[in-house]
C-alpha cells in the first residue's frame, strides 16, 4: 500500500540526486504493481492528471504527467518470473541501444516501445516541455534502463533514471554509455541482500552502472560505502534473518520495503 507524505515536493528539474524524487519515483514504481483499474487513480494522487497504461503480453507499465512532470513507470514479477526470463535467454545478448543488451529485457520493451514513445509526444507540452522521468523495480527496473537508452536515442532529454532491485541488463559498452549519457541522474537502489540486483552474471559480460544507492541493514542509504562494508553487512543482514522464514535476499528484493526506508529517509531529514 502506498503511502504518501504529503509535504515531499518532487523537484522536477533537478540536476543531480534528490531523495525527494526517489521517494516519489519508489512511489512510482510500487503503484505499478496494482491492478490496472487502481493505477489511475493512484497515480492521480500523486498529482499526475494524464495517464496512459502500458500493456502488450508481459509487458506493463503507465506513463503519467502534469504540467510539470513525465512519468514512465514499468511493472516488475516475481523473482520466480524474472529467473524463468533470465534461464529461459540463457543470458543471451542482442544489440540494443548503446551496446549488447539482454534479449529478454529488450524483447519486453519492444512490445511497448511504439506506445510509449507516441504517449510521451502527446502528452508533451511543446511551448513548455515537462522533464521526464524513468523508474521501475526488478523486471521493470531493467526495463526503466532500456527505456530510457532508447528515449535517449530518439533524442529525448532524459532529467532522471531511478530504478530499485534491478537486475544487470547489457554489457560492458552498453552500461558504461549509459552512465556517461544521464551521469548525475541515474540512481540504482539495492537492499542489502537483495539477490535481484546480482543477475545477470558478470562472468557471462554483464555489468552493473548508474550511482548506487546502498540500504543497508538497520536501512539507513549509503552513498559511499566500500565493497567490503557493503560484504560485511550482507553478511550481517543473513545472520540476523538466519531463523527467520523464507530468503533474506527475496525478502530484501521487495518493493514494499524500499518505499519504507526512502520514506523512513525522508521523515528522519526533517
């Protein structure tokens, strides 16, 4: 369930990382996960008044705007739903935008690629043009990526990528252009153990990118932290969970749980 705190102000034209809009894009992303006939009105809450639903086979996500703001929000799965995608591939990489991207994710964006670029043209404001706004967890944090590579592309100015538990999507080439393309407005969240965010495998080409943005396990977000703190309190966050039911990085891996800790963030600012 969503819950807003209503003295946040998304900045809209901000140029660097603002716990504002990640607030506002976890919101983003969680409403994703609702039913179709729900999303609407939840995202009217939030102030977004033109909305477009996103759906062609697996493929779901919305795209919403104000006079402000363009929101391109995608659908993630369960983790099962991701592993089949990601064994069914078998990691195999095609060239997408940039680089070598994974067929899977960039198959599953195509299916809606045509809508959501003819959304965002009829939802923007020519004599005041919104900035524009990329987000999604786990599947559809991978897609928010390919997305916005590919908005990018058409020529499209691209204000902020925020993506939770997103898996690896493309090599080397592919995530490193990506990083120089939106440097300062692309932001990866990843919760402690969340297992999501270590697939696809590095050994097979695949690579991480954007500014990571590391919760840790008593959930305060870390900007800086080394790869061994960041072993340690893995390490931490599965003794703690040790006889507690179900995977500690499945648990991790939940939407529900990111919101909590950016709007814990957000609540201790003040």
């Amino acid at each position: 369930m969503t819950t807003t705190l209503s003295n946040v102000l998304f900045e809209a034209h901000a140029t660097a990382y603002s716990l504002n809009n990640a607030y506002w894009l976890a919101q983003a992303a969680q409403i994703a996960y609702q039913d179709k006939s729900t999303i609407q009105p939840a995202v009217a809450k939030l102030g977004l008044n033109k909305f477009e639903f996103l759906s062609r086979r697996d493929t779901e996500g919305y795209v919403a705007a104000n006079e402000d703001v363009i929101m391109v929000a995608f659908r993630g799965t369960e983790p099962t739903h991701l592993r089949d995608l990601l064994s069914d591939a078998k990691f195999h990489k095609v060239q997408g935008p940039f680089g070598q991207v994974h067929r899977g994710f960039l198959h599953a964006y195509e299916l809606v690629k045509d809508d959501l670029v003819n959304t965002i043209g009829r939802f923007r404001d020519v004599s005041r043009p919104q900035s524009l706004w990329c987000t999604g967890h786990s599947l559809g944090g991978a897609l928010a990526v390919v997305a916005a590579a590919h908005l990018l592309m058409q020529g499209h100015t691209v204000n902020g990528l925020y993506t939770f538990g997103q898996p690896r999507v493309g090599d080397e080439a592919f995530m490193t252009e990506c990083a120089r393309r939106l440097a300062g407005q692309y932001f990866r969240f990843v919760n402690n153990n969340d297992t999501v965010t270590r697939v696809a495998p590095r050994a097979l080409g695949y690579a991480h990118s954007g500014e990571v943005r590391y919760i840790d396990v008593d959930g305060q977000i870390q900007t800086d932290i080394s790869f061994w703190e960041r072993f340690l309190d893995r390490v931490k966050g599965r003794m703690e969970d040790f006889l507690s039911p179900g995977s500690d990085g499945l648990k991790d891996h939940g939407m529900q749980h990111y919101v909590e800790h950016i709007a814990q963030a957000v609540k201790s600012r003040e």
